[in-house]
C-alpha cells in the first residue's frame, strides 16, 4: 500500500462516525421542531427517549456482521463498541425513564410511586418499563465480574434478551405517535431507520448464514491430529470458490450431530482458502473442540462466517513480522501463504518445542518465501521474556519499518502491543484481533 493512501479500517472508521453524526444531528432536529412534553421535565424526558431510541438502532447494526465493516474493522472491536454503547443506552434508557415518571408525577402532583404503578397500567408505558427492565438484566449480567461466573451459553442466552428489548421499545414507539407521526419526515426517517437496522441484522445473523450453509454444503472431509492436544478438521463443500474467505479470518463452527447445536466456536482458518477445502486447527480446551477429534468424515457443519480483519487487505509495508502464541499461530500459518516472496519474519512463542503445532509447515512456506522463524521456547516464569521491548528489537532490528500481525493468549498480546507502542511502531502498521464469540 502506498504511503498516503487512505487504510481500509480508516475509510471504514470515517464512514461509521459519519453516519453516527449525520443521524444524530437529524434526532436532534426532530427534538427541536416536535419534542416539546406536557411540562418541562417530560420534554427532557423525550430528548433521552429519542437518543435510546437511535441508540438501539446502532446496537442491531454494529452486530449485525455487515461484511464491509467486519472486514475493515474487525468484530473484535466493533462488538465493543457494542458493549459500551450498550451501557450508555442502560443509562440513557434510566435517566428516560425516571424523568417520565417524574414529569408526571409533577403533573398530576401525585408522589414518584403512585406514578410509577399508573403508568404501569397504560400499555405504552408498560411496554416501555419491560424493554428498560430487560436492557437492565441484560447490563447486569454483563458486567465483567458477573460475566466471568457464567457459562458462555447462558450470558449468551440472557443476552439474547435485547432482541425482545428492541422489538418492545419498537411497539413502544409506535404507540407514542409523537415520536413517529410528528411530521411526515419524521414518519419516514424512524421507518427507514427500523427497517435499515433489522433488515441489516436479519439478513446478517440469519439469512447469509443459512443460505451460505444451503448453497455450500459444508462437510468434513479428514480429521488429522497436529499432536496430544491439537487436531486440524479439513472441511469441503460445494463450489467453495465463491466462499468470499481469506486467510487470517475466522469462522464459527457448528456440528450439529456431534455437539449440541448451542455449542459453537470460532476457530481461525489454519490455511489459505484454496477453492477446493478449509481447514481449522484447534486446541482441546473445551467440550466443542476437544470432541473434534472424533468427527466422523462425512459430518455435516454448519459455519458462520468467514469474519474477521486479520488479513493482508490491512498490509502497508513490504516487509513484514508475525508473531504468534500457542495455536495462534493458526491465522499466521494461513497468512504466510498470501505473503509475497520476501522480507517476513515469524516469531511462534511456546513453551517446549513440542508444543509448536504446525511449525514444519511454517518453516517449508518461510523457506519458500525467504523468510526467517524465531523459535521461541521457555516458560515466563522461568524468565523467558522475548516480547520486552528491548528483547523484540533485538530479535527484528528494524521493527518500525515492517507490518507487525500479532494472534496468541491476551496476555502475550497485550504484552507485544505495549511493547510496539515503547518502540514507536505506527499504529497504521500493527493488527492484532480477539477471536472470541463473547
């Protein structure tokens, strides 16, 4: 990529703020020509309402796996941004609340109470209290110390609530015509709205999939084992050529007649896709993966995805250094074979040689391509710390000039990141990607 030339993520960055202050600056002209209440606590209430109401749209849209986004930005990061626009809408959908039922209680001069239970008994309002009171549990359970006791399957099916959430407060709406209905515009703006976030989310989570998995046909076409612990599943399918997947993405998996149909995971792409198969390498850390080694050829599997920005789009450098922990090296693998012939170095952080799965593999493309491997082996707590900053420069001396993708543990990740930024990489040249479901 040449120098000036605007970054994928960055057109994609610019493109998503723009929307998001292009619509609020249209929600805001509504509250100003329509948004005066019956006094004045019920028309800031409204101003809150309107905002939770947008904000909700933009929960649905940056999960719904636009593939444009996702592959600029990464899912990684855009469902953090979900999570923390999630928690300003649980704080706007509160402050909403608690000033309607104070400005009616105002109104009425009635206590906050006695308000509270008459509203309850107006279906708007009631509508109203049950999509706050499920974006509340929905909040609660994801708070990271509560989320860390639960299973991923039930925060995932807690979390699953929001859905009804939003569908609630979509009723809601309608039935407070104010916030439709206030002027033709308006009307056409929350409808297209509404209908622009579902049917993004829809098309998505559910229709891409199934039509994907229909028209594809995945199954398993060999299980090899890479050692004790890893085992690689090669999967085929119908005409998957027209499988828009590259290396360094990652799918989630389902084998549905093997484990439970809630039992998904996302393994990384452990070769390029060649048209012909796919192929994942997993660790047995948990019931999904380690049953995988007694797939039966022939298995169906249903997949979602390709996902993930962790490809050679995002490249800037000619020159560039993957570094990878454990099975992280999965993606690195894949992404070696995008790479031109030429300057590549691989770092692959274990702690024993046994434990590099797929390191001949590694060596025969850097052989292939000239490319040089750091093996680097040793516990931490035995003082083995190749990933100080000092330590890295010394192992690629010039660091700074090359595109640096790092996959492995958070913990080695957040180490490498810190150490890039101590050695001044430009951000524009380091990509790194969380491959998790929660």
């Amino acid at each position: 990529m040449q120098r000036g030339t605007v970054l994928p993520v960055v057109a994609a960055q610019w493109a998503l703020w723009t929307f998001v202050v292009v619509n609020v600056v249209i929600v805001e002209a509504l509250f100003l020509t329509a948004g005066t209440g019956k006094n004045g606590t019920l028309t800031v209430a409204k101003f809150f309402g309107l905002h939770a109401a947008l904000l909700m749209l933009f929960q649905l849209l940056l999960v719904a796996r636009v593939p444009w986004l996702d592959r600029r930005i990464g899912m990684d990061r855009l469902t953090v941004w979900h999570r923390w626009v999630g928690f300003t809408l649980l704080w706007t959908l509160l402050t909403h609340a608690t000033l309607v039922v104070l400005g009616y209680a105002r109104l009425d001069g009635a206590s906050m109470p006695t308000t509270f239970l008459a509203l309850s008994g107006v279906p708007a309002s009631l509508l109203g209290m049950l999509a706050a009171a499920l974006v509340v549990l929905i909040a609660v359970v994801s708070t990271r110390s509560l989320r860390r006791r639960l299973r991923y399957e039930t925060w995932h099916g807690l979390h699953l609530l929001l859905y009804p959430a939003i569908g609630l407060s979509f009723v809601h709406q309608l039935l407070e015509t104010t916030t439709f209905s206030a002027s033709g515009f308006a009307q056409f703006y929350w409808w297209a709205m509404w209908l622009l976030a579902f049917g993004a989310f829809v098309a998505g989570r559910f229709v891409v999939p199934v039509w994907r998995n229909s028209y594809h046909r995945f199954r398993v076409a060999a299980v090899v084992p890479e050692s004790d612990t890893v085992v690689s599943v090669y999967v085929t399918g119908h005409r998957l050529d027209r499988l828009p997947a590259r290396a360094g993405q990652f799918s989630i998996w389902r084998f549905p007649g093997h484990n439970h149909w809630w039992l998904a995971n996302p393994f990384s792409l452990s070769a390029a896709p060649d048209g012909r198969s796919l192929r994942l390498t997993a660790r047995a850390v948990g019931t999904a993966s380690a049953g995988l080694r007694q797939l039966a050829v022939g298995t169906r599997v249903f997949m979602e995805g390709p996902y993930g920005a962790f490809t050679s789009l995002h490249r800037t450098r000619p020159g560039a250094l993957l570094i990878a922990g454990g099975v992280g090296i999965t993606p690195i693998r894949a992404l070696l074979e995008e790479h031109p012939a030429g300057d590549v170095v691989v770092l692959y952080r274990v702690r024993s040689a046994d434990d590099a799965v797929l390191v001949d593999e590694v060596r025969e493309l850097l052989a292939g391509r000239g490319g040089r491997l750091h093996l680097l082996t040793g516990p931490t707590a035995a003082g083995a710390r190749p990933f100080e900053p000092d330590n890295l420069q010394a192992l690629v001396s010039d660091i700074v000039e090359r595109d640096v993708y790092v996959c492995g543990p958070p913990a080695m990740t957040s180490a490498v990141l810190g150490a890039l930024r101590t050695l001044n990489v430009p951000n524009r040249q380091v990509h790194a990607e969380k491959f998790s479901l929660a």
